[in-house]
C-alpha cells in the first residue's frame, strides 16, 4: 500500500493530512526521511510520524537452514520431522518455504514470511540458479556434460529441462547448476542417463550459500549485501 492510505488507516488522516506531514519532513520509513506519498509500504515497513512508531510492524524474516537428510521440506507432516521443526523463532509459524528439498536431499532450503522475496527467488522468469553437489552409483561419463547442457525431455510435464551445468569433480560426483525446479529433476536427469543418484546436496541458491560452518539442522538469517 501507498505511504499515504498507510497514514491514513493508522492516524484517520487525508491524503491532503498525509502530505502536509511528509511535506513537512516529519515521517520517516525504515529509518529514512519519507519524501513521497506514494512510497510503498508493507507490514513490515516500520513508519514513523514525529518520531513515533505506527502500529505493530512485524520482523521481516529470511533464513536459511542447513536440512538434514530425513526431514521433510514442509511445515507439517504427519510422519517425519519438517524443516520448522529445526526453527525456534517465535514467530516461526509465519514462515514458508522458498522451494523444497527431497526428504533424502541435504543442504540449504531458505523459509520466510515475506512473500515478495520468496516470489523473487521463485521466478521462473528470474532464473535464479541452484547449485548441487550429486554422488552417484555409477561413474559419470563425460558425454553426460552434453547431454545436460542440451536439457532433457520430460513426458509428464511435456518439457524439455534448461541448460544445466554439469562439472564432474570425480569419477561419481558432479555439481550440477540449475536454473529451474521440476519434481525430483536431478535424480531423473541421471536416470535419463542410466545412472542413479545415491547422495545430493544443495549448496547455493542464487548468491546464498550455505556457510561451511552451518552445521546440518542449524538455520540462520540470511544477511543481505
Ligand atoms: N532434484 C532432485 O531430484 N531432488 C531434490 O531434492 C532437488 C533437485
């Protein structure tokens, strides 16, 4: 909403009210001296007239969680731990899940309450890209470099992958960037190739990292550059 009707609402001010004040200089967003009506404004924007806070803004939450293998990218299941379980954070009930892992995946899911960014991170159109670290049964030949740069077709969903980077870094173990989310995608790009993924991890997600000093089962919260 606009910094105006958020006066409005909060203090039974006009428009006209809401920009003398900001006229003025006496209203101030996040911090920052406010000179629009029309900036926008959410619940976590904390807005201030005269140096007095505006209703109850909530925390704007971005974390990141290092998920063990067994727990389940979800906020609840009736069988296995989730990934909320792993979060105590009062408000960990507004949190949700910025992409999933596969219950055997390990490594970096991020959860928030902030819509915005998780839609962002989600884009297909942004194309954020996801780096994995694949174990495999079989040794990886390097033919298959080709085959994932060329994508793969999937009958169910009737397209055909993006390019994905495939670095073989030993005889079964590659990491493979994606830029792209299909259901359990990595492990059938290998079935595709008559291999068979035994361990996969998640290292990265656009220019998140998980910290090496994160240990499985610990979160915590992104800190933005
Ligand atoms: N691809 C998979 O097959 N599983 C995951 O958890 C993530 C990507």
């Amino acid at each position: 909403m606009k910094l105006d009707r958020f006066l409005g609402k909060h203090e039974s001010a006009g428009r006209r009210q809401a920009r003398q004040w900001v006229v003025e200089r006496r209203v101030t967003v996040d911090g920052a001296l406010a000179l629009r009506v029309d900036l926008e404004v959410d619940r976590f924007s904390r807005v201030e007239l005269d140096g007095e806070l505006l209703g109850d803004p909530e925390e704007r939450l971005h974390i990141m969680l290092h998920k063990p293998v067994g727990v389940v990218s979800a906020t609840v299941d009736a069988e296995h731990p989730t990934v909320l379980d792993l979060i105590d954070h009062p408000a960990k009930e507004s949190l949700h899940l910025v992409g999933r892992l596969d219950r055997n995946t390990s490594g970096l899911v991020l959860l928030t309450n902030d819509g915005q960014w998780s839609k962002r991170m989600m884009d297909p159109a942004a194309k954020v890209p996801k780096v994995y670290r694949v174990e495999t049964i079989d040794p990886i030949p390097d033919e298959a470099v080709a085959r994932f740069a060329e994508g793969f077709y999937f009958h169910t969903e009737d397209l055909t992958t993006l390019p994905a980077l495939l670095e073989i870094i030993g005889p079964r173990s590659a990491r493979l960037t994606l830029h792209e989310g299909r259901y359990h995608q990595i492990k059938r790009m290998f079935h595709r190739i008559g291999n068979r993924v035994v361990a996969l991890h998640r290292e990265s997600i656009g220019d998140i990292g998980l910290p090496g000093d994160l240990a499985p089962g610990e979160w915590r919260r992104v800190i933005h550059e």
